[in-house]
C-alpha cells in the first residue's frame, strides 16, 4: 500500500537532545514529500506554537500532531483536540508536584499555552528554549481551557521516580518522554494518528512513523511501517525489526525509489 503520511517524533529522533535547531536535508525531504503528495507530520509532546517554529520553512507542507496526540493542526488550524477530563488532569498535576521531592515541576498544556508550576529549577529555562508560548501559575485551577496533557520536569532524570508515577498514572497513559521529562495525557501519539487519519481519510497501513521512546508505541503499533532509533531502550529495539539511525536515512533512499 502507497505511503500518504510520514509521521515523526522529534526530540532524540529528529533533533538531537540539546539541539535547537533542525539542520540538513530533512526540509528538501519534507518538500519532496510534499510534491508526491504525501503529509508530512511532527509528532511530538511539543505545542503547536513551538513545532510551527522548528518547522517554519516547510510549515504549510506539514500537518501537526502536537501535545502527545492532544492537539491537532492543518493549516494553522486546530482540527482535532483529545482534552483530559479536568478532574483528573488537576488530581495528576498535583500528584506530580507533591511527590516528586521538591524536584519536580509541573506542566499543564492548554491547546497552544503551557501553564507552568515552576521551582526555578530548569523547567522555564527548557520551555522558553523550545519557543512554548507559557504562563507561570499557582494552581491548576487557573487554567482557563480545557487541558490536553499533564508533565513533570524532574532536572535529576526521570530514572529514580519512572516506577513511582507510571504505573500509578497508566489510566493516563503516563509514559517517560524523554531523560528529563513523564507525561500524562488521555490521549496518546496513537490517539493523534487515529484522529489524523480519520479526518484525512488515510488507512493506517498508509502511514510510515518514527519514534524513539515508550511514548512513540502506540504510534508505532498502529501505523503499517514503524521505525524505532538505534539509540532507543533495548526493548524498543527488540519489538520493531526497522530500526535507523536517522529519519533522513530512510526518508532519502525512500524518495529514491
């Protein structure tokens, strides 16, 4: 079956953890995409405002899984939102920031704001380094929108504190999301997939992804050509035979063919 969308985390797969910039050939690739008629889609635990920067030469040639699967964007518009009920984003929110130690702060994505309960511990330092439009609050109960995905920044590494919030949080689809970084959201990269086929009329066997962390499964499983990085967890190696050490690898001997 013809590939129509090609489906891509960013953070360690795209761009490299500490990077702020994407460089080299992957916008020649988006764009030669474009021209054959496939999507091109950023699938990330980033929000709109962020992805559309990083993206900014090829934006109109993209559409945008934003949020974990949250949120959706088509043409700078919103075409799809999977919000959390409210009750249990803000009962997920404050268990993140009451037992992470102190060294734990929260973040609450609205459909293109982070709302941040910030310690001064590098979490702002993160979020305006990836060009988040944010607002510091309090408490959740601020938030005036509905929200789409609950975070914890935890400037030690997620390691000591995966066990305590990812079981405890799994009707959430609590996942690591990266070395610093745990997310919770009712929707998942899978659930952005889903969505996105549904209202562009794909099949899932039309849909090629990459992804490099537990928070990329459900978009590998569904879709019919998964990709896994040769940097991932042992485990993510063993459950996808594709595996590459760059998008850009596989994209260009695709579009060779």
């Amino acid at each position: 079956m013809a590939i129509k969308m090609i489906c891509s985390d960013i953070d360690g797969t795209l761009l490299q953890y500490g990077r702020k910039k994407l460089e080299g050939e992957i916008f020649d690739q988006i764009r030669a995409l474009h021209d054959r008629g496939i999507l091109f889609c950023p699938a990330s635990g980033r929000q709109y405002t962020s992805l559309r920067l990083l993206f900014a030469p090829v934006a109109d040639c993209c559409v945008f899984l934003c949020e974990n699967g949250g949120v959706l964007f088509k043409d700078e518009h919103c075409i799809a939102e999977n919000p959390m009920p409210r009750a249990l984003a803000e009962e997920i929110a404050h268990d993140l920031w009451d037992r992470s130690d102190g060294q734990g702060e929260v973040m609450l994505s609205g459909q293109n704001c982070a709302y941040l309960m910030e310690r001064g511990l590098g979490m702002l330092d993160r979020i305006q380094f990836i060009g988040n439009r944010y607002k510091v609050i309090s408490d959740p109960s601020e938030i005036p929108e509905e929200i789409v995905k609950v975070s914890v920044y935890l400037h030690e590494g997620v390691e000591k504190y995966t066990n305590r919030f990812v079981p405890r949080w799994q009707q959430a689809n609590c996942a690591v999301a990266g070395p610093y970084w745990i997310d919770t959201t009712t929707a998942n990269k899978g659930v952005g997939v889903e969505s996105l086929c549904r209202v562009l009329g794909f099949a899932h066997d039309e849909v090629m992804a990459f992804g490099d962390n537990y928070n990329d499964v459900a978009m590998l499983d569904l879709v019919g050509t998964p990709y896994i990085m040769d940097g991932a967890a042992a485990p993510l190696r063993a459950r996808y035979p594709l595996h590459t050490p760059r998008p850009e690898d596989v994209l260009r001997e695709f579009l060779r063919k």
